[in-house]
C-alpha cells in the first residue's frame, strides 16, 4: 500500500506539478485512511477498499467534528487516488463513486481596504535587514497577486532588473507576473541593502545556511530559503499588528490584488490570467466583494441616487 501511495504523490509531483502544501496534505489524508482501515477491517490492498469504507471513514470523521472543508478535501484526496490506480495500476474500480462531497458554505474573499493595505505595507522595520525583507514580501505579494508558495520558489536569476516574471503555480500552469514601481523598488532594496547580509549569517538553532538557499530570492535569519510556514507566521504577525482583523490572513492579499484590479476597472478575464485561474468562475467571486465599490460609484454618479429631487 505504501508503495501505491508513494508514487502517486511522485505523481502530484511531478505531472500535475500540485504545491509541496497540496502534496504534504494529501500524504496525512492517505496515511489517516490507511491506520483507519488497518484498525477496522484489516484491509491488505487499496483494491480491496470499497465505499463502504470510506462512508464509514468519513463517518467517524463528522462524528468527531471534522470541518465540513476538510472533509471535502479528504475526498478529493481520495478520488483523485483511486482514479490514479484505476489510470496506472489496474485497479478494477473507483470505490468514491457515488460518495457526495458534503456542501460548504459560500464564503465572499476577505479582503484589505486601502487604508488598511497602507498600514500593513508601511509595517515593517526598514532599517533592519529583516525588515528591508518582510517590505518587499508584503509590495511583491500585493503587486503581483503570487501564492505564498509561489513566492518562496523565487530565484535570483528571475527577479533581476525585472518588471515581469513568468512562474510556475498550481499544476504547473504558468503566467507571467508584474512588479509594480514600488514593489520593484522594495525588491532592490532588500537585494541590495538586506539580503546580504542574512545570506552571510551563520549559527543559531537552525544551524548554518540551507542547502539550495544561494539562488533563493528570500532568506530566513540563518541565511537559508525561507518556507511557506515562516512566510504566514510573520505576515499574520503584521496583519494583526495593523489592522486586528481575525477574518484575514496571508491569502487576503491575493484577495486584494483582485478585488482591487476589479474595483480599478480591470477586466475580469485579465484578472483571470494574472491570478493563474484555469476557469473564470473561480475569478468571478470577486464580482461579489467588489458590489460594495459599486454601491458607491452609483450613489455618486446617479442623478437620483443620493438627493431627493426639487419640486
């Protein structure tokens, strides 16, 4: 079973180019169905495994107060794994089939407001090398609109005396990107004052510089590639230092770069193609968050919108 469940993540890997975040969350899924099945039913193969089990997997799952989202997603780890098994090792039958996923709520993007993006953008220290960091992770996000994984696979040769930058996001789909002046001049700013000085630390808990670090835009303290992890905890930091909001977290500044593309009078497929979407539906809920913007626009330009007429 182990090996069935390693190359199907080499497979996520390496064919659908899913994110390292992606990849370690499916792996505890399989690893969570399969001590499950051991405890219960003692079952020997993946292609002795039928819906009943999962149903009752699932089951207990609910019964524990597992969130109806990540539900979802264990679900879809599973289809996703059994097709592959149907695909490339013969199995006779996908046991998912028939197995709804559990309906989610629609939830709008939180977002920044503008003065809530000055707050946040302005935060960090700039007379420290950290700080000349943490500014231009916060300009590139915003500018841009990169996952945060996106943002850690940044390699020198890509960001150097750029505007532009193709990348590679989610199933390995690519897009080009821009850095806007501010952004672009926090970049240099932190490459020429900031990084290195970091890419020169030693020492601390961590021990020295990471391999696979010489090529990395952004460095942690001890001088190696920052992670994912490392990114979120200190743009949570920030956020909640600016504008105490607990609905928002490191993605809402993906949710900002589109909302305010949209409010800015972008078009929707452009915003499309910046965001990396493969399907426009996945961008048009940004259409929802931006009703307020043109809540605004109307009361303002409507002759009978705000004032009652003379008589």
């Amino acid at each position: 079973m182990l090996n069935a469940q390693k190359e199907y993540l080499q497979y996520l890997r390496d064919v659908r180019g899913a994110s390292p975040h992606t990849i370690c969350a499916y792996q505890e899924d399989l690893a969570q169905l399969q001590r499950f099945l051991a405890k219960c039913d003692a079952v020997e193969g993946w292609e002795k495994v039928s819906s009943g089990h999962l149903r009752r997997f699932l089951a207990q799952l609910t019964g524990e107060g597992q969130a109806r989202a990540s539900l979802a997603r264990k679900l879809s780890c599973f289809r996703s794994f059994f097709g592959f098994l149907r695909r490339h090792k013969g199995l006779e039958a996908n046991p998912t089939l028939g197995i709804s996923s559990p309906k989610l709520p629609k939830r709008l993007p939180q977002f920044f407001y503008p003065q809530e993006i000055e707050k946040l953008l302005a935060a960090p220290d700039a007379d420290t090398p950290l700080g000349l960091r943490d500014r231009a992770i916060l300009e590139v996000l915003y500018s841009t609109g990169m996952r945060v994984s996106e943002l850690i696979s940044l390699e020198l040769s890509q960001v150097k005396d750029a505007t532009e930058v193709r990348i590679k996001g989610k199933r390995g789909k690519e897009r080009i990107v821009f850095f806007g002046k501010q952004a672009k001049e926090a970049l240099e700013t932190y490459l020429r004052l900031g990084r290195n000085v970091l890419a020169g630390a030693k020492g601390g808990n961590k021990g020295a510089v990471a391999k696979n670090s010489d090529g990395a835009v952004f460095l942690n303290r001890w001088g190696g590639r920052l992670t994912d992890r490392s990114i979120r905890r200190m743009l949570h930091k920030y956020i909640l230092q600016t504008c105490a909001r607990h609905d928002l977290s490191p993605h809402s500044l993906r949710h900002t770069f589109a909302t305010h593309l949209l409010e800015g009078g972008a078009d929707l497929r452009v915003i499309q193609e910046l965001l990396g979407h493969a399907s426009l539906s996945t961008t048009q809920v940004y259409t929802h968050t931006s009703l307020r913007h043109l809540k605004e626009v109307y009361t303002r330009a409507h002759p009978r919108a705000n004032r009652t007429e003379e008589r």
